[in-house]
C-alpha cells in the first residue's frame, strides 16, 4: 500500500519542475481525498534523498556569481520571475522532504495535513511562476540560478527543530518582506498575469510561515523549551549570518512571529 512517505520520495526523486509538481498536485488530492473519506493514508517510513532531483538546466551557481539584472528592464523581470520560480521548486521539495526526513518523530495528523497543503501551493506557485516566464518567451531552466537553495535542508536533515526554524521561519518569512516590493515592479510594467500570480503567492505564503511557527511551538511545549530562545539558538546555528531588514512585521505578525524573535537576531553574535 502506497503510503505517504512513499509519495513525498516519489515527488523529491523525480527530476522535471512540470513533472514533479503534476505528481505534488495529484499526490496531495489523494490524501486529502482519504482523510474526508475518513480513511487516512498510512504514513509510512522512506528514506528522502540527501539533494531531490533536478533538471539539467538550470544551471546552479553559486549565488555572487549569478548574473544581476535591473528588474526595471524586461530581461530584469524575466529574471525575477525565473528566480521565484526557482525558489518555489525548492519550497515544493522543502515540503515534501520533511515528512519521511521526521517520520520516526510522532506527529499529530494536523502536522501532515498542513506540510501537503504548503507542498500542493507551492506546487502551484511554481506553475504560475512558469506559465509568466513562458508569456514572455522564457522558461524555468532558461537562466542559471542560486545553488544555495538546498542547504538549509541538508543543514538541519538531522533536525527537526532546526528545519522548522530555518525554512519556514526564516527563509520562507523573508519572501513575507520582498514580495510586496516586487509586485509593484509588476505593476508598474503593467505584468498583470505576474501581479496576480504574485499576489496569489504573498496571500498563501502566510499560512507556510504559520505552519511553522505552530508546530515549531509545538515540539517547544513537548520538549518544555522556551520558544524564543531555542528559536534564537537554532537560528544561529543553522543560518548564516544575521537576518536583515526591513520587516514585514504586519503579515510576520499574522504568521505568528512577534518582532521578539526576530529583531535580535539582526545582530550577530
């Protein structure tokens, strides 16, 4: 019986952008599909790979030696279009990687729930991501991209903790701060097709960053931590350097991440 970790490997090992987030899409109906019909899927136990599969191109870079593109001018917008989609396409995997990577920690089925509801969006943030590359005569893979995408995962693959502290509290926040900024250069371009899928991707990002924070506060409770502070040990550990602003401290807010966890870590040290 095909069981959960069974379909997060199959997402992680296949190579295609298209591919993978056709099988994310379908795989996440399916348990979806099975939890309302009151028949849950077994979680199951798989070993992730260490790096998911990717496509031949694009080529990965190292990030100072990705070309910069002044998003003022139409290549600048292809560029950033194509950086989003790169983002996301990691996001898709981020999410499907946590769930065989912790399945030997009992969860509750809430937690499984929200992981495939992040994995299914952020499958659909990459298509949309495509299909605005693909109106202006680009496509994913047409550029090179950042290489340093993955290392959060494999930086914390023997932490769970760490993992919910870094991706989506961290970097995933981040995108909380940059989108607002990068949908007025859509708009000023009158991009209308990347206006909305940017905007589709700012109002669901909240909730990734949510998902988080709770079960974050979740393992806090079981392991009677100080939530703050082990986020603050775990930031420092895991991300390098510190974080920067501008905040966007409103939707942050709304994701459940007070100016106290994060301010202080502006500093290093």
């Amino acid at each position: 019986m095909t069981t959960l970790c069974d379909m997060a490997v199959d997402v992680l090992t296949t190579a295609d952008g298209r591919a993978k987030t056709a099988k994310s899409r379908r795989y996440a109906a399916d348990w979806f599909a099975a939890r309302e019909a009151g028949t849950p899927m077994a979680i199951g136990q798989a070993k992730p790979p260490l790096r998911p599969a990717r496509p031949d191109a694009p080529q990965l870079l190292n990030p100072r030696d990705v070309p910069k593109r002044k998003p003022g001018t139409p290549q600048g917008r292809i560029a950033l279009l194509h950086a989003v989609a790169h983002i996301e396409l990691n996001a898709v995997d981020l999410h499907w990687d946590i769930i065989p990577r912790f399945a030997d920690t009992p969860m509750p089925i809430g937690f499984y729930d929200d992981w495939v509801k992040a994995a299914d969006e952020e499958s659909k943030h990459f298509n949309l991501m495509c299909d605005c590359l693909e109106e202006l005569d680009s496509f994913y893979g047409d550029l090179p991209a950042h290489a340093g995408m993955w290392r959060a995962a494999e930086d914390t693959a023997c932490d769970f903790m760490g993992r919910l502290a870094v991706v989506p509290m961290v970097l995933e926040a981040r995108g909380l701060d940059v989108t607002p900024g990068m949908i007025d250069i859509f708009r000023k371009a009158d991009a209308q097709s990347a206006v909305s899928a940017l905007e589709t991707i700012y109002a669901e990002e909240v909730s990734h960053v949510a998902y988080g924070s709770k079960w974050f506060h979740f393992l806090c409770g079981r392991h009677e931590h100080d939530p703050k502070d082990a986020f603050h040990t775990l930031v420092r550990k895991y991300f390098k350097g510190a974080l920067k602003p501008p905040f966007n401290e409103e939707k942050r807010a709304d994701a459940g991440l007070p100016p106290d966890f994060y301010w202080p870590l502006t500093e290093t040290g």
